[in-house]
C-alpha cells in the first residue's frame, strides 16, 4: 500500500475562457515552484510514490502517526458501542491532543433529543429547492449547531439515488438525479465543515431499500454505477471533501459494500484520490476483519469495548480481532497507518486539533428557526392548481378577502407537522411531541431500533392560517369522520385536506398510495384516500396540502383542483404552509423525483421480501430515464413544479464552453403579474451512439424575476456532464456527434426550447 494518497481534484474546474495568457504564467510559475516544495518534503516524509504533496494537515498527521502505540492505533479505528449521547464515539487521546470524537446523526439536523437542535426540512425537500445556496446554508447551520454541541462527526449528507421511491429513507436523500444530488450535498458538506466539523457521506453504495438491507445484494454494472449513484458519490466527494464516507449495510456484486475492495480502493480512495476516512455503517455492516480492512475500510462504527461481545448483541471486527490480524502479519502494518494517518489528517485539515469540540454552547434557536421556514416555503411544489369552476381563477393562492368560512380537516393540521423517522429524526426541539402516539410492540434486535411513531413538530398549520385569515371562520376535523368532513365541507367556502405520509429507516412503504389503517395504522388510522374524495365532492374549492418522504400515487387527483406537496416541512412547516398556501410566497419548488401513476410503471413492480439479489434490470434508465426510456407518462415528471406566476423561455443558443464543454444563453421571461422563481432546467440528448436513455439533466439555474421582467440567462455546462463511462477503457468519455440541449422548466415542458451542437 502507497504512504501517499492523492488529493481530491479541484473543487471545480473553472472555465478554461477566464484564464488569460498572462494570468496562466504566473499560475504555472507558482504551480511549478510549490511541485518542487511538495516533492522535497514528499521525500522528508518518506513517501516516495511520487504523488502529490503533503500540505501542512499531512505532515502534522504523519508526526503524529510516529508517536502512537499499537493500541492508540487500534483506539482510534472503531468506535466503542452505544453510546447514550449520540450515535457512537472514539475516545481521544490526550497526552497527543487528539479529542474525543462523538458521531451524531444530522441528515435533517442533528438527532440529539434535549439539545434543542433545528429539525430542518428533510433533505427530499433540500432538493426540491434545487438551490446550492440554500443547501449551503443548511450544512452551515447543522455545521454550527454540532460545534455548539460539542459534536465532532455529522453523520449527514445520505445521497443515495430515488431508485426506488418507496425506500422508507427517500426523505433523507436528494431525489433521483447523481447531477443534482451530488452538486447538493457538496455545498452542503462544505458548509458544514467550514464550521470546524467532519462530515459524513453515506451510503457507499447502492443502498437503495430497506427491505433486507442487512443481506440485500445489488446486482448492478460498471457503467450503470459509474453513471448514476457513484456520480452522485463522485461529485460530492471531489467537490465537498468530506472528511468521513460511510459504506453501506447492503452488499454490491456479492460483497458486502464495507468489504469491496472495488467500491473503497479503486472508485473512492484511487479513481477519486480520496483522502479521508471511510467508516462503516452501524451493525452488521462488517463480516470479516481481514476482508474489511484488505478492502480499504478505515473505521467500524458503532465499534464495541469487546470484539467477542459487540453493541446490539452483533459481534465486531475492528479492536482485538483487528489487532491481533496487524499482530501476526494478516493485515499489514501500513494498512493500520493508512487507517490513523487518513484519520488524522482529516482531523488536521478539518480544524477539530486546533479547535477541538468543547462543552456545550447555547444553540441560536432564533436562526435555525428562520432558515427552516425559508427552506420550507422553497421547497414547496405546486403539483397542481386548476380553476375549480369554467371561467374562474385558479384556486390558489387563496384570496383572504372571498373566505368566510373555511374548514381544515386531517393529518394533525391542528398540532404540527410530521417528519421522517429513523436515524434522520430529529426530536423535537422542547421535546415535546404534539401528536401523542403509542409505540407498538416489538421484538427487540438491530431490525427494530426505531421508533414506529412519527415525530411531530407543533407548527400546526391551522393556527398558522388562522393567525393569516383573521376574519375568516376556521373549522377543523380530524379526518376521522370522512361523512362529517363532507358535510362540514359543504358548508364551507373553502376546504383544505391535509394528508400525510410517514417514512422511515428500516421500513420500505408497500405502495406510494397514501398510507390508511391497513398500511400505517400507527400513524394513520383512517383512510386517507376516502376523506379527499368525500370532501372535495362535496366542495369543488378543495386544495390538498401533502407531508409526505417521497412520491405519491394520487388515483384521486381528478378530484381536487389544487396540491400543494410540502415533504417534512420541518420546525416551521405549518407557518411555511401557510405562507405558500396565501401567496406570501410564491411556489418555486421542482420534484427532485419522479411521481409515477403506479408502481407497475416502476422498474421493479415489487420490492421482494424473499428474493436478496436486487438486480438493476433496468441498467441505466433509473428514475425520469426510466419513463422516458419507456414513453410511459409520469403523474408529475422530474423537474416539474407549477408558480403562481407564468415563464417563458426564448432565443436559446449556444457556443463553446471550456474544454468540450457547452455555454447556453436563452431569456427566460416572467410573463405573470407577481414576482416569482424559475428554475430553469437543461436537459441534454446524447448522440444515438453513446446508447444512453433520451435525456439526463445536465446544469439548471433557480432565476428570480419580477412580475414583467425578462432577463438573458447562461448556463454552463461542463464537458463531463456530457460524458459516458467508458467500460473498456475504465473512464469518462465524452462520444463524438450530435448533442441536443433543451432548456425548460421541467423534463418534460412542452414549452422548452432547444438547440444542437456537435462535439
Ligand atoms: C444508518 C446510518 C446512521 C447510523 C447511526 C444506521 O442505521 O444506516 O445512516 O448514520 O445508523 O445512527
């Protein structure tokens, strides 16, 4: 194994145009003399493999390396349990300065009941704001509530692929498409690390069900996973550098994903250079010492005090057992180095050495309250709004002036609003749940270690609207009683259903259809389905405010005129519902996945409970590819999400961009009489030659104009975003011939313009 590992290529690559002749000298001149400093103190360091350059982070971490004992060593390559404050922990060590190192979960926020930490929206909703600035603020404001915590690891940023939309952790991720979950999650990762704490990336790889997810097996291929969940991977890792990436519980072809040596070694630590930490996911993650550390794995979480005895009565691989491998010679020495050393340096590059995680700060509530709200009214998708009769208006955004009375009936709407489950959760920030819930038995296990009730937060959307529409008479129901609401709906100018969904790690969803008492009766005891139909017959001005982890099928949709789709909304869910729901704000949220009709127009019809290899049939043509490789029709297409005002995209063009790349200027007009966002969307078309599916999403840009205001927009579109992977020779290639670009505002906007050009 090489003592040198390679830095992560450059954070972007930036547009060959901007770069000068004159400014290019010096840079090479520079460049030049500091090769020569890396390669002398590369040989000082005594790393010979010639790569590049220890910064000051790798020469620290390698003093340091020389001054840990073989049990200092092991120390720091697991964890040592369950731990009561968080999801696990490593020990420091004192006498060198190294700080204890507490791992918490922060997919949504930080998981950490009594620290009055922010519930964010979930990160499905992150995408649907398809902002990189937003999701900078969001790994920014995790980033400073772990620090003020005392926290150094977030175990945050999960992008696995919506492969499949009934995975109960769809909410924790960033929807369908490697391109935009990728450039994401690595704004998001670097914001928080800018804070002075790692980041972690999860799942290595193919993690796309819960279903079995201890032993599933994903049968997938080389290109197929180059091109989707490990771009998605790729991007995050070049462009964030997160300091950890956790591997998966699942297998990939066979082995376990923290055993393969293909996914750890060659696609992350050689093709990606790497430099971090990979550690494992929580239990049964690892099988075998020698196969996990052989492969590449740096850390096993939760770890255990005792190999022989393990947390969650689950036996572990990476304290005696690892040991006594580096002892007689099965793991090699180097290999336990490469372990401390990439942790180290992490730890360095970081901050956390210089700054260790101190005693407990008040957290600003104020702040994360407010970002909450923001990201919550800009991930909101207005699936729908028709005119509930010929010749009126469509019916949002409500007009206070024309309501009476209006009644709102379900899901809570009275209390707060839901969220996702699992290790994602974040608890509520008093601690006090709204909604109360009784647990249902179970039998214990690593199968069971989640809660079965959902988590509300008390934003309840009614007070919202009421403090919105003073002199409007308010009614709720529960939803209980689908003929009462009906009733009550009658009377009523106006009617809003709320439905919801509740998701969670370790439980697949068995059908997108709302969940009912058959499906959910813990959380959603009466059917859903049935009060949205009695309800909206009985008042053509129904609207339908949905809280749900991932897509919906909506056999009911030709009923109701207007959806709002508002994913786990977060701490301020209801006031944010309410803001979109008036107009405060105007809807600018697209899908990040695709919503089919059903799911026999999914690629796997059914998510076997028997079957453990999941093979991936459907190769490249995952998600939007999948139904536009079909002709099927979607509910809601990739990308789409209505406003309150109108776009029109014109005079589209093209010209050179950098290297093989693609630079597109169009004018993108808001045709409408208030102020709205745009998220205009560039969807490229791959000559018939590269065999890839009609389109992939290749750039966007979130574009805020004024009532009447136009504006040119340019979009750039790197050359690897036209790439295929090449399997023959192992790498990116971009196919030579004709490329069509569209731009519009969803993957399938009837009006979006388009362009070719040649490469
Ligand atoms: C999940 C991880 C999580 C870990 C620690 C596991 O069950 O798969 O995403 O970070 O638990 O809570």
């Amino acid at each position: 194994m090489s003592c040198c590992v390679r830095p992560p290529a450059p954070a972007s690559v930036r547009p060959a145009a901007a770069l000068t002749p004159a400014s290019v000298a010096p840079a090479l001149t520079t460049r030049r003399r500091r090769g020569a400093a890396v390669l002398l103190a590369a040989l000082l360091a005594g790393c010979t493999s010639g790569g590049p350059p220890p910064d000051p982070s790798e020469r620290r971490a390698r003093e340091l390396l020389t001054q840990l004992s073989l049990d200092e060593k092991i120390q720091l390559v697991h964890g040592v349990g369950e731990v009561p404050e968080g999801a696990g922990l490593i020990p420091g060590i004192p006498r060198l300065g190294i700080p204890d190192l507490r791992y918490v979960d922060s997919a949504s926020g930080i998981n950490l009941a009594g620290s009055g930490a922010t519930p964010l929206p979930a990160p499905i909703a992150l995408a649907a704001t398809w902002d990189a600035d937003l999701a900078e603020a969001y790994g920014r404001l995790i980033g400073q509530e772990l620090r003020a915590l005392g926290i150094a690891v977030g175990l945050g940023t999960g992008i696995n692929l919506a492969r499949e939309p009934r995975n109960g952790r769809t909410f924790e991720y960033m929807g369908e498409d490697p391109v935009l979950a990728g450039v994401l999650a690595a704004r998001r990762t670097a914001a928080t690390q800018q804070e002075q704490v790692v980041a972690t990336i999860k799942h290595l790889g193919f993690n796309h069900q819960e279903t079995r997810r201890f032993s599933s097996n994903s049968v997938v291929d080389e290109r197929t996973m180059r091109e989707l969940e490990l771009l998605a991977f790729e991007i995050a890792v070049k462009e964030g550098r997160p300091g950890n990436v956790m591997c998966a519980y699942n297998l990939v072809n066979g082995l376990k994903s923290c055993e393969s040596p293909y996914l750890i070694e060659t696609v992350l630590k050689q093709d990606w250079g790497y430099p971090g930490v990979v550690q494992s996911d929580w239990v049964l993650a690892v099988t075998d010492t020698e196969r996990a550390a052989l492969a590449g794995l740096d850390e096993e979480q939760p770890g255990s005090l005792n190999d022989f005895v393990g947390s969650y009565g689950v036996q572990t691989f990476f304290n005696q057992r690892l040991k006594a491998a580096v002892q007689d010679g099965r793991v090699p020495a180097d290999r336990l180095d490469d372990m401390v050393l990439r942790k180290l340096r992490t730890l360095y590059r970081i901050g956390l050495m210089d700054r260790p995680p101190g005693p407990r700060q008040p957290i600003d509530r104020e702040a994360g309250h407010r970002l909450a709200h923001q990201i919550a009214t800009e991930a909101m998708v207005l699936l729908k709004n028709d005119a509930p009769a010929a010749g009126s208006t469509p019916l949002l955004p409500l007009q206070p002036a024309a309501l009476r009375s209006v009644l709102v009936v379900g899901a809570h709407a009275d209390a707060g609003v839901i969220s996702g489950g699992g290790s994602a959760r974040v608890p509520p920030p008093d601690g006090i749940d709204p909604v109360p819930c009784t647990e249902p038995e179970r039998q214990p296990g690593p199968e069971a270690l989640f809660r079965a009730c959902a988590t509300y937060y008390p934003s309840a959307p009614l007070h919202a609207l009421r403090e919105r529409l003073p002199q409007a008479q308010l009614r709720y129901l529960d939803g209980r009683n689908a003929a009462a609401a009906a009733e009550a709906a009658a009377a009523a100018d106006l009617a809003i259903v709320f439905a919801s969904q509740w998701t969670s790690e370790q439980v697949d969803l068995a059908s997108l259809a709302l969940p009912g008492p058959t499906t959910d009766p813990t959380n959603h005891p009466y059917d859903q389905e049935a009060l949205i139909r009695a309800v909206a017959a009985r008042n053509p001005r129904t609207v339908l405010v949905l809280q749900t982890g991932t897509a919906l099928t909506m056999p009911w949709l030709d009923a109701v005129p207007a959806v709002l789709q508002a994913w786990y909304p977060g701490v301020k869910g209801g006031e944010a519902i309410a803001d979109v729901l008036l107009g405060a704000v105007n809807p600018s949220g697209k899908l990040p996945l695709t919503f089919p009709r059903g799911e026999s127009d999914l690629p796997q019809p059914v998510i076997s409970s028997t079957e453990l290899d999941v093979v991936y049939r459907e190769g490249l043509a995952m998600g939007y590819r999948w139904f536009d490789s079909r002709g099927l029709t979607p509910l809601f297409p990739f990308g789409h999400g209505l406003s309150y005002t109108q776009f029109a995209y014109s005079g589209l063009s093209a010209a050179a961009y950098g290297r093989g790349g693609v630079e597109l200027r169009f004018t993108l007009a808001n045709t409408g009489a208030r102020e709205g966002a745009e998220v205009a969307q560039v969807y490229a078309s791959l000559p018939a030659s590269a065999g890839e599916p009609p389109q992939r999403l290749v750039g966007w840009q979130k574009v805020k104009l004024a009532a009447g205001e136009r504006r040119e927009v340019v979009i750039r579109i790197p050359r690897e975003r036209l790439a295929i992977w090449d399997t023959g020779a192992h790498r990116w290639r971009v196919p030579s011939g004709s490329y069509t670009l569209r731009v519009g505002g969803s993957s399938r906007d009837a009006g979006a313009q388009s362009t070719t050009v040649r490469r």
